[in-house]
C-alpha cells in the first residue's frame, strides 16, 4: 500500500466534516450524517454531514445573497479570473493530497486521480482565459434604433454530481458558471463527498467571495431533491443516471428553470478489419478498466469484424486476464475496486442476468479476491458475446464488462451502434479514413472518436444525445454562453 501523506490523514481525521454554506462550515440543522468508505478495504474513512431541506434552504439563501451583495457578478472579467487562477495553482500545489484524497474515496488508482486533478486545474484556467475575452455587451446593427445585447450571470446555479470523477465533473461544471460571475450551490455524491469538500479550503485561501461556492454532502433524498425543486435556483446542472435525470428534469420543469443534464451511456467501438489488433485490443482494454469501467462514455460494446474475430479476442482476453487489480494507492495497480457494494452487485447481476439471457461468457469476470483487501469490492473485467437483444448489450453496467458482437459490412456495424437508446459516444477504428469519418458521422451520439476512446479537451463540447443527456453539455467554449442570461436593451432614436 502506498504511503498516505500526514496532510491527507489530518483531513481524514478532521471529521465529521461540515457543510460549507456561505463562507462557514456548518452542521446540517438536523445533525444528518453520512459516512464515506475507501472501496478498496470497505473501512469508513469519514463521517461527514449530510444536507437536509433546511440545509439546502440556506445554502441557496447564502448563494442569493453573495451574488446580490459580494461584488463577484459585477467584479471585471479579468479579476475574477485571477481569484479562478489562483484557485487552480492551489489546486496543483495541492494535487498529491487531492489525488490521495479521490483515490480512496473513489478507489481509483492513484495516477489516474492525479491527472483527474491536473485536468480539473486546467478546466478552471480555460474558462477563467474564456470568460476574459468573451463580450458581454454586442451592439445590434438595425435601422432607426440603438440596440445591444448585454451578457449577465444568471444568479444562483444547482450541481447534482455522481460518484465516478468527483473532482474532475466538479471543475467542467462549475468553472463556467464562476468564471461568469455566477454563485453554485453543489451536492455531491453521497459516496464521495471529500475531494469537493477539501477544495472549499482552497477556495476560501484563494480568496473566492464567501457564499460564492457552496458545498451540500448529502443524500440523494432529501438534499439532491430539495436542490432541483428550489425555487431559488436559476439553472441546474445535473450528472448521473437517466432514472434520476428525469426526477431532476421534472422538478426543474415545474419551475421553469433551464436545466443541463449529463447522463449515461452505452459507448460501442467499431473496429474494421485494416486496424492493428494488438494495439487497438490493448487501447480498448485500457478505456474498458479506467475507473474500473464506471466511466459514462466507456468502450462496453465492441463491434468487431468477423475476419479478425478470433484474434482480437484472444488479444484482449490475454490482455484482461494478466491486468493487475489492487489497492488504489498500492504501486502497479492497474485496476481498482468499484465504488461501493451497491455497484459491485450490479456488476455482477448483470453479468448473470447476460447468461441467463443467452450471452457466453469469452472471459466470465466475476468477483475479485485481493487477500490483503479482502473487504474491498473488487471484480474482474469480463467479456461476453450474443445477440444485440441481450440486457448486457442494452443497459448500462457501469463497471469493467464489453459485449463483443462480430459484423460483416459497414451498415451492419452502424445499425448495431445506432439500436442504442443512448448517445454518449462511440469509436471508429480504421486505417481508413474516408470510412472512418463516414461512420463517425453516421453513429449518433455527442461524440464520435476516431481511432481513439475517451478523449477529452478543452474547447470539443462533450454532450449525450437521446437518453444520454440534453442541454449544451460541456467543456466547449458554448457552455460559457449556458451561464450567461442574454439581454436585449433598445432605443428607438
Ligand atoms: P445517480 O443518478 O444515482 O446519482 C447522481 C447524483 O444524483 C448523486 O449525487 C445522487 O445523490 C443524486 N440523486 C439521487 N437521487 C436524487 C434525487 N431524487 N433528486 C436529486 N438528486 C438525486 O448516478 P450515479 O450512480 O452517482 O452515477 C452513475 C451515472 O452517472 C451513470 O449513469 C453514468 O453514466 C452517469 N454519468 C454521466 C456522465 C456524463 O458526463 N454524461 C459523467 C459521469 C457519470
């Protein structure tokens, strides 16, 4: 196991950790608790407070207040993107206790929580650069009147989170809505609440106004609820599944209140027979075990032509099979644990609801036995094969499981991509590339990758179609433009 650095052991010690309402850490009002586990052992690794309706009432009050009286909406551009770059420095300077602190939370390992952290950093500082140089007041160019449209913050901005990339989700979603001078309230997954918790300590050395950034650890019921139904709010963002997508949609809708929704996915990989096997087998691999397969946009359904079948399996099989799967913070862990049982169970229920429906099994997955962790909630990766009717080539997992369906032609292998219900994101993978493009445009979903799964960059919007999400998504310049109100003023003259 690798070594946990003091600063991580005092904050983990430095419970029960507070909600963080307008500058100040606060109890719930009705003293809720929540403990959060390291996945990896199943031990508790904090006891934080969990939001209630009241909570909730003034987290949202605490936001109104700072964005009508803390100067951060009206602040010029530029010198709110110097309190933003000094948050990101101190979240690089930071990046050894933050990557500690999301790898036992979530049980990832510890480089892939250290670039979570990096890119969270540099998420901050392009939208901070984006914000400085956007126009906020564009003159209209029509006869017989003076007419402009202004750009304004809209106010008080909602984020519901979930438990895949705490950190990382937490800086795409608020880094446009505070570099345009809005307030957020936020509520984090129950299951991961510290990394965002730790960065309000560095929000606060960073010098963002108090009641600018609010933080609501707290259940889905009643925090989640209470956040999308209050009316205080004035846009919501919301990232997890399409079931609580919906309720989220729904109470937002009642109060007319725009809503941003990041949901789920069931990516497919089309894979043409000119591809280099060994290397695109161990790509696929490596996009199918990050975050041990709890990635929304992640490879789970390979299309593989039939001509090179057996060796593509046989690649990925021998690939799969020699994977290291550890502790997240032990040295050489390729893979970790899932997040909690809940999701371990699913994981494995799908994969017997898969054969009993009909799928084999290529490589059977199942639980994992890591004898010096034995109360971690580790699975293997499996890979199965059967017709596209099948549960596990429908739904979402959200854990290390490929169903692989082999194709003749290039229809065959869009149709099969196309059954989806989601819209995330799929690959290409070709040495062609007039046919690679052609498919990439005809998959429909936010994202098609060529060549590649999982690539993420600032300034390429990533949003779901369908059942996958609605509302601009993010990391593109646009979601900017999603927490700026638009505003007509004319003169007739
Ligand atoms: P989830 O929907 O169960 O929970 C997400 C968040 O919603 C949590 O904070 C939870 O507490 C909260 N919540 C639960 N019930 C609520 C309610 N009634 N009202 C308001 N909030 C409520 O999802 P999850 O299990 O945390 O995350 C996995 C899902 O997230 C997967 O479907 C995955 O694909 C999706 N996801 C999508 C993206 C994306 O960018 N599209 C990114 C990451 C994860």
């Amino acid at each position: 196991m690798g070594i946990l650095l003091a600063e991580v052991s005092d904050f983990l010690a430095s419970g029960p950790m507070k909600l963080f309402i307008g500058g100040q850490w606060v109890d719930a009002v009705r003293r809720g608790r929540l403990e959060t586990c390291d996945p990896g052992t199943g031990k508790v690794l904090a006891e934080v407070a969990a939001a209630g309706q009241e909570d909730v009432n003034r987290a949202v009050e605490a936001a109104q207040q700072a964005f009508k009286k803390s100067g951060w909406p009206a602040m010029p551009a530029n010198d709110r993107a110097v309190v933003l770059h000094r948050l990101a420095d101190l979240i690089d300077k930071h990046r050894d206790i933050l990557a500690q602190i999301e790898s036992l939370d979530v049980g990832k390992p510890i480089a892939q929580a250290a670039a979570d952290v990096a890119f969270a950093a540099q998420t901050l500082r392009y939208y901070a650069d984006l914000s400085v140089n956007t126009r906020r007041r564009e003159p209209i160019a029509v006869s017989g009147h003076e007419a402009y449209t202004l750009r304004v913050p809209y106010g008080v901005c909602a984020f519901i989170f979930p438990w895949n990339f705490p950190f990382l989700l937490l800086s795409w979603g608020i880094s446009p809505a505070l570099a345009t001078g809005n307030a957020v309230v936020v509520k984090p997954a129950e299951d991961t609440p510290l990394s965002t918790v730790y960065l309000c300590r560095l929000a606060q050395q960073a010098g963002v106004p108090d009641g600018v950034i609010n933080v609501l650890p707290g259940y889905g019921e009643p925090a989640g609820a209470a956040l999308a139904a209050h009316p205080g709010i004035r846009r919501m963002s919301f990232t997890g599944s399409p079931e609580v997508g919906r309720t989220v949609a729904a109470a937002c809708g009642a109060n007319l209140v725009p809503v941003k929704l990041e949901l789920g996915g069931k990516g497919a990989a089309v894979l043409f027979d000119d591809i280099d096997i060994d290397q695109t087998a161990s790509a696929l691999v490596s996009a199918l075990t990050l975050n041990t397969g709890q990635v929304c946009c992640t490879a789970t359904r390979w299309l593989v032509h039939e001509s090179i079948w057996d060796q593509l399996v046989e690649r990925a099989k021998t690939r799969l099979e020699h994977l290291n799967i550890g502790y997240s913070l032990s040295p050489g862990t390729e893979m970790g644990p899932v997040v909690s049982p809940k999701q371990k169970n699913r994981v494995l229920g799908y994969l017997q609801r898969g054969v009993a429906e009909g799928a084999s099994a290529l490589l059977p997955g199942g639980e994992a036995e890591i004898p010096e962790f034995r109360g971690g909630f580790y699975v293997k990766p499996a890979l199965l094969t059967g017709p596209p009717e099948n549960v596990c080539a429908r739904e979402e997992i959200f854990g290390p499981v490929a169903y692989l369906m082999p194709f003749k032609t290039e229809d065959e292998a869009v149709d099969l991509v196309n059954r989806s219900f989601y819209g995330l994101a799929n690959s290409v993978w070709s040495k062609n590339l007039d046919r690679a493009h052609r498919v990439a445009e005809t998959m429909v979903a936010g994202s098609s990758w060529i060549n590649a799964h999982n690539v993420f960059k600032h300034g390429i919007p990533y949003a779901g179609a369908n059942l996958s999400g609605l509302g601009g998504g993010v990391l593109g310049p646009e979601t900017l433009y999603d927490y700026l109100r638009p505003q007509s003023v004319v003169r007739p003259v």
